[in-house]
C-alpha cells in the first residue's frame, strides 16, 4: 500500500511515513467489530426498507450475511494492517509484513442471495463508523455495467447524502456525460464511497478510483468489492489481415507520426514474417533471432501509444486496435505467442496478455460462480468465504439437441446456417415456452447480429441498441424501451441476450417463466492458455507454454479454466429467471431451464451446478445427429426404462447402433464415468450370450 499526504510545504514533503499521523498498531484504525455489525445490520435493513421490503429472516439469508461480513471483515483487517506495517516497518511492518500475492476474499453464495447488497451495506456501515476518527477509510465497487453503477450509487446516496460518486463512460463530466450525476476523475478521491465499472478500474484512469482523501491525509480504499468475475487478465487476440487493416489505417491519417509508423511496420512486418509455420505453438524460445521484432515495438508500451488506443475505441472504432495495440505492448513485454492451424493454412492468430487488474490488498469478490470458476488452483490467494448451502428442487431443466454440427462459432461464419439456427431457436422456444409467459433467451451475439435472418434480424434491433441510441429513440418516439420482455412472439414474451453481454448479475428477467440458453459459451483455447499464463505471472516462455509442456491444450489448468468458464456462463445466465429467489428453506424458485449445450458436459457437472434439480432430455429429429457419447446418454434419459436393461439389446436399439461396435470407444472415452455417475447409472461388463447391462446404482441424487 501506498501512503501518500498532500504536503503544504517542502519540509513536510520529505516526512517519514511515521510522521504522517498513522497509528503503530490497527486496532486504532479498524472500528470494532461490534460496531461494524451493529451498523451493518442497520444498513442492510434501510436498503431493504429504501425498496419497500423487509429484511429477511430466515436462515439461509441470514447465513448469507453472516459469510458475507466475515469475508468483508478479513478483507478490511487486512487493509488496516498493511496501512500500518508500511508507515511503521520496524514496528508492526517487522512481524506483520504485507503479503506478496494479497488475499482475495471470495464470496460464492448464489445468485439473488444478497451478495451485492450485503457489500454496500458494509460500505456504508464502514464510511459512517469511520467518519469521526479522521483517517480515511474508503471504498469501492465495480460493477461490470453502467445501468448497474447508477443504480448501486442511488441506492447509497439515499444512506450517504453527498458521500458517494458514481463514475462511468456516461457519468464521465470531462467527456460529455449523459447521466446524472456526472463527476469528474479528479474528484473521485474525495468521496469516501465510489461505485465504477470494472473497465474504468482497468484503464490508465484507473488509480483514480483506488485512493481516498480525508483531512489532507491519502489513503488506499481499505475495500475493493468487485460485483461479479472481473477479467484479471487481458487478452488480445489479432490476426495479419487485423494488422494489415490497422497499419493501413495509420498510414493513411497519421503520416506525421514516424514513431507510430515505424512501430505498425514492424508489427507488420513481424506477422507477415510468421504467418505460416509447421509449429501449432510458436513462442521466443522457437525462434528468438526472429522475435527480435519485439526490441522494435518498443513504441506500443509508451502512454502515447495506449492514448492513441483509447482515442480510436472512443471514436467507435471496434476492438481491432485495442487487439493489435496490446498484442504489440505484448511483443514487447514478452507475454505473447503464436497458434496456428495446419502451419497457418487454415488460420494464424497473434495472442498476447498481461495484467488488467492490479492485486491490492482489501479485494473481495462477489460472484455465485467463483467455487466453479475452476481457478482455484491457479489462484491460491482467493480465500472462499463459507456460504449455505441450497437446493433448486423446482428447477426443471430440459435438454435438447442443438442444430449445430460443429463448434457454433465456425457454424455460424457460414450465412447459410443463421436463418436455420435462427428458426432452431424459434421451434425450441415454441415447444417449451407457454402462451402467456415469459422467457429470456440467451444465445451468440452472432446471431443476434446477423442481418437479413427472415423473421429474426428485424426483432434484434431492440436487443443491440447501444445506451445513447437507446435513449434518443426514446424521446424521439416516447416509446418505453425499457421493458425487460419487449418481444412478443405468438402470446410469449420474450427478452434476449448475448454471452459475453449484458446480463451476469442483473435483475432485469427475474419475472422469467423459462431461461433458454442456445449452446455454450466457449473461450478459444488459446484465450484460455493466454489467462492460465497470467493468473499464474508466466511469461509466454514459462509455464504450459514452456517446452517441456508439449500438448498445451491438455494442461490441467487450461482444462479447468475452459470447463470453469462454461459452467460459470451456464449457471450464471440460467439464474436470471425466478430461480433467482429463494424460499425459507433455501430452495430456488420455480423455473424451467432450457439447454442446448454439450449433454455430456451438462451431466458431468449437473450436480455441482444445480443440486436437487431434476435433468430431462426432450427427444427431437435432431437427435440421430448426436456423437455417440451423447446417444447414450439419450437414451439411459428414456423414460420408463427398467432398473437393469440390456447394453446390447435395449441400449443399442434406442441407440440405433451395433454395441459391439461402439463399446470399446464409449468406455475408453474420458467422460464415460463421469456421465454414468451423473445418470445414475453403472455398467456390468458381461461375457456370454446374456451380455454386459447397465444397472442403476443406489446413489441419490444430492
């Protein structure tokens, strides 16, 4: 931590940290633990009051918020011990020195259990019980979108009149801001509660958010609440032509530039260079007189460079220079590396990473997904705060066969399949959404943005607004955009969503009868290797790109990160409808879950995910499309099927394949247990005309 005051002469600004007024022990800065309960109880039910409820009682919340201000204690100790170790080194700092790697607080109850609102209390609980000592203790929350900043910073304002900021792309006064309030960055510190996005957190402007000033004394905010998953590390992911675009863009309007110039060249140059090879994985170590371009872009880590970047995003330009600019700074630092496919035949991407969000101490997470996130091993500094357990025993969840054959990205790069993946949606949303009620779709920003799509594209329009052009059409129609179901389709009412868009954490579909979600949101292999090496601080020779690490994509690392992040998509969509509440007895609501996804994957993991719910698949024509793996798993899903049935008889009929000529693959296939064991079922492998059978084994379901 870093402590800083304001001097008002020379002298004072070559003061010791002693001399800045800090305490030599925490416990004179740290209120009570009496106190912060006392007043975090009170907080929690004016909030609760504020929305016109009442504070619940039962056990599972009252579980919630105990876990909650446990962890946000331990996050809050840790600041104030760390304040003081720096100021006093020989003292407090000796025999509590601040940790290296600082801990990570991590609160995984479900969704809609009180996370969020549980952390503004504690800021509000902490700035009132602080306000009289003097030192500055301050806070933060970064949310990841700018409707929920506004809404976070109203509801402290009503507790904290005049002590809380709000700072976003359109609350920003020095870039035309079109909300209300607006600040400025420069003003941020002076506010003892401050709620931002994740991504003005990441930026150059960023420091502006993590310090706070009292009575001339400068502090770190004690507590960072991150409200959901923040993309600790950053990737960029570029290709030739992407470079090539960007470098004849430069050249173009920025002629008088020669640093810049000279730097987009040589990236040029670099990539044209390495754009074929027989290696999948390329990194230095391959070829280190070749990477000798990275001594020459240099340019791309300079402030001008990430001005320039930023000048292009807010000029509406896409993520095209944002990718080519950090995977240049990547080149450079040593954090990038090349993925081909078949020697760069069928495709060469330029991948780079670093990281996005510096490790402070005093962070806690927020985010239902975190124990399945499958960081856990990368991360030993995240600290899972115990949380109740619960149950979704209302849950109907409903698999069906997706229409894609292959991976849905490359599916949907074909413009032939968008109109049939489109209607695919339509059919399944016809088949389990009942007139009258409402349903939140979840599929690619793909199809949502594919033009031309006959009774699909012309209902998007509403979906991709951006804000600005959201707001004008609204005072220019006086139409309400704001429902959260504006689609209605044949009597449903329908709302949309992306993966990777609006959508973790927010509120707006919790009247949802059905959440549908189409297929999986998968990260490329490459995305998920380039954060294995950041979370672990590798740079792009070390690590799974080392080369001792001969398979890259069978680490276990990338492995759980992939699955991680899928699951963590899954569940975190599917629990935007009514599920999202819960009763006394910590059971979700009643709501019906509609998968398209990998059967297999959904099996595996079905426990972990949704404990007590009830899986079903729905048989279509699709079906006699499915890999093997998954018709099995179809077919033990067959209602009505005996305790014990015959693997070669019954099982290859539902099949509709031979047994002896699929079994020895299906049991050697790494998911075979973990799908029997989802099914509940077991296999008896059995010489003889009777033959081998499968058994349903006694496990409950949990």
């Amino acid at each position: 931590m870093s402590l800083t005051r304001p001097p008002d002469n020379a002298t004072k600004s070559h003061a010791r940290p002693e001399a800045l007024g800090i305490p030599t022990h925490p416990r004179h800065i740290m209120p009570r633990r009496m106190d912060l309960w006392a007043g975090y109880e009170r907080a929690l039910v004016e909030i609760e009051h504020n929305r016109r409820r009442q504070l619940r009682a039962d056990n599972y919340a009252q579980e919630a918020r105990h876990g909650a201000f446990s962890a946000f204690l331990r996050a809050l100790s840790n600041s104030c011990s760390a304040i003081v170790a720096e100021a006093h080194p020989n003292g407090w700092g000796k025999s509590n020195p601040p940790q290296d790697i600082p801990e990570v607080q991590v609160v995984a109850s479900g969704p809609g259990s009180g996370k969020s609102t549980a952390a503004k209390a504690f800021a509000v609980t902490v700035t009132r019980t602080t306000e009289a000592n003097g030192f500055p203790l301050g806070c933060v929350l970064l949310v990841h979108h700018v409707h929920t900043a506004n809404v976070a910073h109203s509801e402290l304002e009503a507790l904290l009149p005049g002590r809380v900021a709000v700072f976003t792309a359109e609350n920003d006064a020095e870039r035309g801001a079109i909300r209300k309030p607006a600040f400025t960055a420069d003003e941020l510190e002076t506010y003892p509660v401050l709620v931002t996005t994740h991504e003005f957190y990441k930026q150059i402007r960023g420091h502006k958010a993590r310090m706070f000033t009292r009575a001339g004394l400068t502090l770190p905010r004690v507590l960072t609440f991150i409200d959901e998953k923040v993309e600790e590390i950053q990737t960029f992911d570029t290709t030739m032509k992407i470079v090539e675009e960007v470098c004849e863009f430069v050249q173009r309007h920025e002629e008088w530039n020669e640093a810049l110039l000279f730097a987009v060249k040589e990236l040029q140059g670099f990539v044209m260079q390495k754009r074929y090879d027989d290696l999948a994985w390329e990194t230095p170590a391959h070829d280190p007189e070749g990477w000798g371009a990275a001594q020459r872009t240099r340019w791309f880590t300079t402030d001008e460079a990430g001005r320039y970047m930023r000048f292009q995003g807010t000029n509406g330009a896409d993520d095209r220079f944002k990718n080519v600019f950090g995977f240049g700074r990547s080149l450079a630092e040593g954090r990038a590396f090349i993925q081909r496919r078949n020697g760069g035949n069928r495709g060469t991407h330029f991948v780079g990473y670093e990281r996005a969000v510096p490790q402070v101490t005093g962070m806690v997470l927020l985010d239902a997904s975190a124990d399945i996130d499958g960081s856990g091993d990368l991360c030993p500094w995240r600290k899972l705060a115990q949380s109740p357990l619960e149950r979704y025993d209302r849950l109907d969840v409903v698999h069906v066969q997706s229409i894609a054959s292959r991976s849905l990205a490359r599916w949907l790069q074909d413009p032939a399949h968008r109109e049939p993946y489109a209607q695919h949606v339509l059919d399944v949303v016809q088949r389990q959404v009942e007139p009258g009620q409402k349903a939140l779709i979840v599929c690619k920003k793909a199809l949502v943005e594919a033009k031309g799509v006959r009774n699909w594209s012309e209902h998007m329009v509403q979906f991709s607004m951006r804000p600005r052009e959201r707001m004008s059409q609204q005072e220019a129609t006086g139409d309400d955009l704001s429902s959260a179901f504006p689609w209605t389709y044949e009597g449903r009412q329908l709302g949309l969503t992306w993966y990777g868009g609006y959508g973790i954490g927010a509120n707006d579909w919790r009247e949802a009868d059905v959440v549908l979600l189409f297929d999986y949101h998968y990260l490329p292999q490459r995305i998920v290797i380039a954060t294995a090496q950041g979370l672990m601080g590798h740079n792009a020779t070390e690590g799974i790109l080392g080369p001792t690490q001969h398979d890259k994509t069978a680490h276990p690392h990338v492995e759980a990160l992939s699955t991680g992040h899928l699951l963590r998509w899954l569940k975190q969509m599917a629990m935007r409808g009514k599920a999202r509440e819960f009763d006394a007895d910590a059971v979700r609501g009643k709501q019906k879950l509609v998968v398209t996804g990998d059967i297999v994957t959904l099996v595996e993991n079905f426990d972990a995910l949704f404990p007590g719910a009830m899986l079903r698949h729905e048989p279509t024509a699709l079906d006699h499309e499915a890999e093997h793996l998954s018709k099995l798993a179809y077919a033990l899903m067959t209602p009505g099927l005996e305790d014990t049935v015959s693997a070669s008889r019954r099982i290859a009929e539902l099949m509709g394949v031979e047994w002896r000529n699929v079994s020895s693959d299906l049991r050697k296939d790494r998911s075979w247990t973990g799908l029997l064991r989802g099914l509940r079922w077991e296999y008896v492998s059995r010489p003889g005309r009777a033959g081998s059978f499968f058994k349903r084994s006694n496990e409950e379901r949990t």
